[in-house]
C-alpha cells in the first residue's frame, strides 16, 4: 500500500524502514493513513467472536492490546497486528494475525 510519509508528503510504500526521499525512519509508524485503516479493523474485530479450536466453545470475544500503529509488524510485506483470545470454558490462549490491506 502507498502512504505519504510524515515529514516529506510523499509518496512511499508502507512496508518501507524508511522514507527513500527524506529518510524519515519507519513512515507507517506515524501515518494518519495508516492509523486510520487500523483503527477501522480493530473495532471491526472487537466484536468478531472467535471458535477455541481446542474445545469448540464459540463464544469468545477478542483481546486486543495493541493501540499504537508502532505495534504493527510487516510479514510477508503486509502491516499486520495481532489479536488474541482467551478461551472463558478451557482458557486456551490463541491469536490471529489481522493484516491492514
Ligand atoms: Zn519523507
Ligand atoms: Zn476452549
């Protein structure tokens, strides 16, 4: 996805450590663009339940820890952060990788 970097206004890829017209370093981590799209999906997924895929119980709702774009990670050149679940029958942990594009 292309951002506009903070500092310089331009054009850069969201993925890139820094911006390749001004150097500013890790854009994404203070794009408005960014936030916004991050924002969007986690309050989409708060209120998506999840199945335990140890026993099945159906009716956990999310934890989401992360409140900063600083927390989003590339993998496999996509913005992601991390969901997890605490099962309320077994308390099974469990997470889920939810990318930003
Ligand atoms: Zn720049
Ligand atoms: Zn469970």
């Amino acid at each position: 996805m292309i951002i506009h970097c903070p500092e310089c206004k331009k054009d850069v890829s969201s993925l890139a450590i820094k911006c390749p017209h001004c150097g500013y370093p890790y854009p994404y981590q203070k794009s408005p663009e960014v936030k916004e799209i991050f924002q969007k999906k986690r309050k989409e997924f708060q209120r998506r339940k999840k199945k335990c895929p140890r026993c099945d119980y159906a009716d956990n709702f999310p934890h989401i820890y992360t409140d900063h774009p600083e927390d989003h990670y590339a993998l496999e050149g996509r913005l992601y952060f991390t969901v997890f679940y605490e099962c309320q029958k077994c308390k099974h942990v469990y997470s889920e990788e939810v990318f930003l594009d």
